[in-house]
C-alpha cells in the first residue's frame, strides 16, 4: 500500500514539474529570434502589433535575395545591351566586334581564344527582323532575354552552312509567314544573336562579318547597312548585372518591355512589394530601398555560394577531383521534370552568359565541354597572390583544341593584368614535358624559363578558371583521360 501512494505521489510531482517548466517555456519565448537576427515579441501565440512592421520587412527582404537570384540572366543581358547602345554606339541592326583581349574584358567568362560577333536586337523598336547569314564556317545562334536558346544559326543549325535568311518574330505577332526565310517565333522582345567564325583565317573572319546583314523586314526592299562596332579602346566597360539599387532599376526597366510568362507570376507578385510593377515608375519609397539594397548584397552573397561551391548532385567531372561541370541545366529551355531548374540557372548564369545544345553536347567530337575550378587541391579559393602549377596529361580529349581561362572572381571577366593574358591552350607555343604533358603556371611571377605556361594573377584578388574542350572526345566522357587539381607551389 505504501508503495503504491510513493509511486502515485512520484507521478503527481511529475506532472506538476512538467506544467511548470511548459509555462516557464512559454514565458521565455515570448520574443522570438528569426534566422536572419530580427526580434519578434509574442502576444500569446500571436506576434504582437508592434512586431507586424518588422514580420514584413523580413518577409520582403527574403523575397527580394530570391528575386535577385530570379532576374540574374536578364538583368545581365539588359545591363550588356546598354553598353552596346549608349557605350559602344551600336544599334539593333549592327554587330559588334569582340577581337582584343581588351575587347573582351567586359564580357561574363569570355573565351579569350577566338573573337566573338554579337548583337541584341529590339523587336520593339524594329518589328519582325531579317538575319541575313552567309555560307562558311560558323556556329551561331538566338536567345531570348532569359537567355534561353531559340535557333541554332550556322553549320549546326537550318542553313547548314550553306547560308541563309532568318526572320525573328515579336511574341507580340502570331502565326507570321513568309516565303524563302527560317522563322524564328521569339518569348522575349528583346533578343541576343552572336555567331563565330570557326575558321582560325582572321581573314575569313572579316569576310564573313562583311557579308551578315540585319535589318527590319518592312525594309526588306531596300535595307539599311550593317555597321561592324567594336568596344572603345581604352574605355573600360562591364556588361555584368550591377550591384546595389542599379541592379532593381536594371531589372524594372527591361520588365516593362518583356511579357510576363505564367512561371514567372509569383515574382512579380513579390517584386509589387519592393516597389517593382510593370506600366508604374520605379520610385521605391526609403523603407523598400534599404530593403532592395541589402537584399541586392546578400542575394550576391547566395549567388557567389550557389556558383563557387555548387551543392548540386552529381556535380564533379571526376568524383575525387574539384572540376566541376559549368553548364548543369539540362536544356536550354530550363525545363526539369516537375520543376524549372531555378537554382541550376542562377548558378550559371550569375558567372556566365549564353547557353546553347551545343555546350552540353554528349556527342564525342562535337560541340564543346566546360569544367569549371574555383579551389586548390586543399579546398581553399584561389587566391591571386599565391603560386599554382597544373599539369594537362598528354593527349588532351579535343578534336580542335582546349583552351583554360583565368577569371576575376569580382566581376566574372577575364582577369585584368598587366601582361595581358587570361587564357592557355593548345593554340599556343606552349613548352611540353617529354611525356608530351604540358605544366601550367599561375601566380604574380612567372617561374623562371616558363613565361610562355604562366598566367599573371593579381594580389588581393581571388579567380577561378574554365577548362574547355572544342570537339570533346571519347576519353572525355568514359573519364579515362584525367586531369590533376590546381596545386599551390609552397
């Protein structure tokens, strides 16, 4: 009997104890820490009316990290199209030259080996337009504002090589016909063509570009010309998305002339929030401009993690080795199954821009491959006033020829130094071991008697590099040829 009383008298205690630690708890969180660091005090269970003002603050800030992640692809293209225009004087109907290293060093991850020929297009201002591409030696092709590819131009494309004319279409316009062209039905209003001259002749190159024309086609019967416009020289430019509150006014501009698909409806529903409506000014009253400048920072600060240190599945080319994959969307479209490939596309197109079948080709021998490398061996960023080696075994896996470009980790362009170099390939007179490998040099000096395999990197400043294979062969993608880390030289 004694025994049974202990044991009722343990469990009344129990339950005693217990409600009072609850309420004791229930007290103690009475002002609740979000993740982010903003205090919210507790009415009961509800956040209490002085708290509501910092709930929305932090709801419309963690929209707009999101929204910055979301606008990446278009507000880099907007932000190039705008120096093209007011920097380099070009209009839609011209192309624009990319040939020096200086040329080049405004562009997202450029290649530094060939030149580039580009162009954006206003369809608004120019209607339906004409491309007119000659035969040769080309791979060219269309992307819409968020840089998703429309038509492949050139020997991969209808032409075939052989030339041909091309119409781009507003999506203002349906069911468009006419005879002797390639239409192209366009999502966005706003279009970006580029092609290449594959042929290594700068001579064919000058050809070529001479015999592209781009016009209106209501001014088919009498065309105006094509003007070829390359960078200024000496003025330094940046076709990158822009820090700070330049990157929401980037952003607003260009979605006033875009139309608003269906999977994109919810972020504009956000973007109300912040003081971003399409047909209203953008006038963000002090409370949601300090919201869209943090956020510009912070969702910076995501993009840099989201594409340096990719948390992808699958994402090493070899499993042991820190190369990762560049382009890791499917398809050119960003369709997944179930899902758009939100976070895969902030990844690339926060470091890069263009995306093409072509630079995902699983074919060997064909189109290119990209392997991307922002840490050392150990696992620490690359740091500009260190020293690296890296050794290409012999045989690289490339058809036409492999190139490794050094980037400048800021601003995503080929590295701004004073030896005016950025790239390695195999198009150069590089020194070769006798194994017919090929030892590679990074840092602020160039190793003695090895100028010729060294780039110059910049104290102060981190980079990353691209390794990129033109014809990728078989033993690039059964993984029996393989390439070592970027080592540190102590």
């Amino acid at each position: 009997m004694k025994n049974r009383c202990f044991i009722i008298l343990a469990v009344i205690t129990l339950i005693l104890n217990f409600g009072c630690k609850k309420e004791t708890s229930e007290t103690a969180s009475s002002t609740l820490v979000s993740a982010s660091g903003t205090q919210i005090k507790l009415d009961g269970e509800l956040p209490s009316k002085e708290s509501i003002p910092a709930l929305f603050d932090e709801m419309d800030f963690q929209q707009a990290t999101q929204c910055y992640l979301w606008g990446l692809p278009i507000v880099a293209f907007a932000e190039w199209q705008q120096q093209h225009y007011k920097t380099f004087k070009a209009s839609s109907n011209d192309l624009v030259l990319y040939n020096s290293y200086d040329d080049r060093l405004g562009i997202l991850t450029a290649n530094a080996t060939t030149p580039y020929i580009m162009t954006f297009i206003d369809l608004a201002a120019n209607g339906p337009t004409v491309i007119e591409m000659p035969a040769g030696h080309t791979a060219g092709g269309l992307a819409d504002f968020w840089q998703r590819e429309q038509a492949v131009i050139g020997e991969m494309g209808p032409d075939k090589g052989k030339g041909g004319k091309y119409i781009l279409v507003p999506p203002t316009i349906k069911d468009f016909k006419a005879d002797g062209y390639f239409i192209v039905p366009c999502n966005t209003v706003n279009m970006f063509f580029g092609f290449r001259a594959l042929d290594p002749d700068p001579k064919i190159t000058e050809t070529l570009l001479k015999q592209v024309k781009i016009y209106p086609y209501a001014q088919r019967a009498n065309p105006g010309p094509t003007k070829v416009v390359s960078p200024p020289a000496g003025k330094k430019w940046l076709g990158i998305q822009p820090a700070g509150i330049k990157y929401w006014e980037r952003l607003h501009a260009i979605l006033q002339n875009e139309p608003v698909e269906e999977r994109d409806r919810f972020f504009m529903a956000w973007l109300r929030n912040l003081g971003i409506e399409k047909g209203k000014a953008f006038a963000p009253d002090e409370r949601q401009k300090k919201i869209l400048i943090a956020a510009a920072e912070k969702g910076q600060q995501m993009a840099m993690a989201n594409s340096f240190s990719k948390r992808f599945a699958d994402i090493k080319h070899w499993p042991d080795k820190k190369w990762d994959y560049v382009l890791i969307m499917k398809d050119p479209s960003q369709h997944a199954e179930n899902y758009d490939e939100f976070f895969e596309r902030s990844s690339y197109f926060y470091e890069a821009v263009t995306y093409s079948k072509a630079m995902i080709t699983k074919i060997p021998n064909v189109g290119q491959a990209y392997l991307g490398s922002y840490y050392d061996n150990e696992g620490n960023w690359l740091d500009g006033g260190k020293n690296y080696t890296l050794n290409i075994p012999a045989n690289p896996p490339a058809v036409n020829f492999w190139s490794i470009t050094i980037y400048d980790s800021a601003t995503r362009c080929l590295i701004d130094n004073p030896q005016k170099n950025a790239d390695l390939s195999s198009r150069k007179d590089l020194i070769k071991n006798t194994d017919g490998s090929v030892d590679l040099y990074f840092g602020p000096k160039a190793p003695a008697g090895k100028e010729k395999n060294w780039v110059q990197t910049l104290p102060g400043k981190h980079w990353f590099t691209y390794m990129r294979f033109y014809g990728p062969t078989t033993a690039y993608f059964d993984k029996s040829w393989k390439m070592d880390d970027i080592k540190e030289v102590k």
